[in-house]
C-alpha cells in the first residue's frame, strides 16, 4: 500500500514544479545519495537495503530520509533538489512528461501481482453483497480517490459488468474501513496491507481489483532527474545495483521484511508476518508500467497517452 496525496494534490504539486527545477539545475556532481523512504510495504525497500549491507556492499554512501509514505511528496522533493531519488507510481511519471518536466526513472520499485494481493476490494461477511454490480447505488471506501486504488476497482467493476458511475467512491483511512464496514457506512471498501490480512476473518474477498489492469505491473519505481542522473552516471549504476540485489534478497526473505517494517513502524512484528508483500522489480520493463498508464488515460487522470519506454533513462 502507498499513502499518497490526493491526485488532485498531487498532480498540482508537479504542475507548480519549475520553481524547484531551477534549484536543481546547479546541482554538482555526488559522491552520496539522499534518497526517499516511507512506511509501506512499496517504499520499505531503502530502510531494507541500508539495513542489511547491501548499500555499503556496493560502495555508495546513502541516506534515507523517512517521509510520510506519500508518492507526491517525494516528487515534490526531487524536484526541489532534497533528494535525489525517490519512489513514484507510474501515472505521475506520465504526467511529469505530459508537462515536460525533467524526471525519470531508472530502476524498478515494487509490483502488484496477482498471486499475493496488496489490497482487495472486500465487505463485511454478512454482507448480502455477493456481485460487482450489486455495488451499484452503493458506496465504496478508498485511501485515495483518482488514484491507482481508484481505478484499479473501476476497472474490476467494469469488466465484471458493473456502471462504475453508478457506485459513489469515498476517501478513507485503512485503519478505519473495517469499522466503517462493521457500522454500515461504507457497503465495500478497498483494503491495503497489513489491514487486510488483520481482517481476514471479518470480511469476504469479492475481488482483486489489481487483477483489472494487469496480472503484474509496477506500483512504484525509482526516479530522479535528468541532471543529476547524467552527472552522477556512476553513483547511479551503485545504486541500481544495490537495489536489485536488495530485490532478489527481500522477494525471498519475508521474516527479515516483516521484522525491518515492525522495527522502523514500531509495532510487533507479528502483524506484518502474514501479510501479502509486493513483489520488488529486478529490472525496469515499460511493459510493467503501461497497463496502469493506459488504465489512467482511460479514466480521465492523464490528459493523453505516454509511451511507457519515454520514462526511462539509463545513467
């Protein structure tokens, strides 16, 4: 799960950009990297990587600056030149090049896949609600509306037969939709890790809404800027590499994740030990990124279509 800023939010803060670009555009060549973490299972990959060696193993200096896990925030800062790197989700990359900013990615963050769900759209277990269209004229509770969590359940509902227009999307906190769901106020709601699998026994699954735009696709990936990504080529490449390995180890050690998560979140670990983890990208395929940029022209969030392949730069 990414807690992130409204679209809306969002998106306005890469509108009002250039006033940052010009800030990052003396930045001199590095020898360390700032780079962005927060509290989700899709932004925990540099607490990972700083935690066990895999930073220092390939001989970069880095810090990571915890932010809220907030994907808007991040560009806010790259663009203003506090970090250097940080995560992102692929619609924001589209909409920075639609506005011609100088931001792109480089390296894979984490993925949705359809065999370990992120979030599933869910009501309470004596909930009549048994189809997509038995949505219609109800409400449905989501962390961020015109997000990828947005869509991705308009999506399902439109494949499953269902008028998305039909149904009325309320913004909600993860931690509250539970009791919302308990309470009647919401008929469904969309839940993210870890607060799925903690209400795995109160709730009924009624679909991976994920699964509508692709069986597997990036959720976030690394960016920076063009600048410092063509006078730091070397740094970079480190830094590419660390977090792959970082990748391969996470994807096969889901102890070590649960406990690095609880450490930095300050909570027991045994919330986070049976929940769903994304997938961490050992590569960078637009082929990952343009089924969630597509589904995002298609429902209003992007102006017009981007080539995936255009967001990628190679340091």
């Amino acid at each position: 799960m990414t807690m992130a800023l409204s679209r809306a939010r969002a998106l306005g803060l890469i509108a009002t950009a250039p006033a940052f670009v010009a800030r990052r555009a003396s930045a001199q060549t590095s020898t360390t990297m700032r780079i962005g973490a927060g509290l989700s299972s899709t932004l925990l990959e540099p607490f990972l990587a700083s935690d066990w060696g895999f930073f220092k193993r390939a001989g970069i200096d880095v810090e990571v600056v915890p932010l809220a896990a907030n994907t808007g925030v991040m560009v806010q800062a790259v663009l203003g030149g506090s970090l250097d790197a940080a995560l992102a989700d692929p619609i924001q990359m589209a909409e920075s090049r639609v506005r011609n900013l100088p931001l792109a990615f480089f390296a894979g963050g984490a993925m949705s896949s359809s065999s370990a769900p992120l979030d599933s759209l869910c009501v309470i277990n004596s909930s009549p609600i048994k189809t997509a269209r038995d949505l219609e004229g109800q409400t449905v509770a989501v962390l961020v509306v015109n997000s990828t969590l947005d869509i991705a359940v308009k999506d399902w509902l439109r494949l499953q037969g269902a008028d998305s227009t039909k149904v009325k999307f309320f913004e909600m906190p993860f931690p509250t939709m539970l009791s919302a769901l308990q309470r009647g106020t919401v008929a469904s709601a969309f839940i993210g890790e870890p607060f799925l699998s903690a209400a795995r026994s109160e709730v009924r699954v009624l679909g991976n809404c994920y699964d509508a735009i692709a069986p597997l696709f990036f959720i976030t990936s690394w960016f920076s800027t063009h600048d410092w990504l063509t006078k730091n080529p070397q740094l970079a490449r480190k830094f590419v590499q660390a977090i792959y390995e970082t990748a391969r180890w996470a994807n096969a050690h889901r102890p070590e994740r649960a406990s690095t998560y609880a450490k930095y979140a300050k909570l027991d670990p045994k919330i986070f030990a049976g929940m769903n983890w994304p997938q961490y990208g050992t590569s960078l395929e637009p082929r990952f990124m343009q089924p969630l940029i597509d589904s995002a022209v298609r429902h209003g969030l992007l102006e017009k279509p981007v080539a995936a392949a255009d967001l990628i730069a190679k340091p």
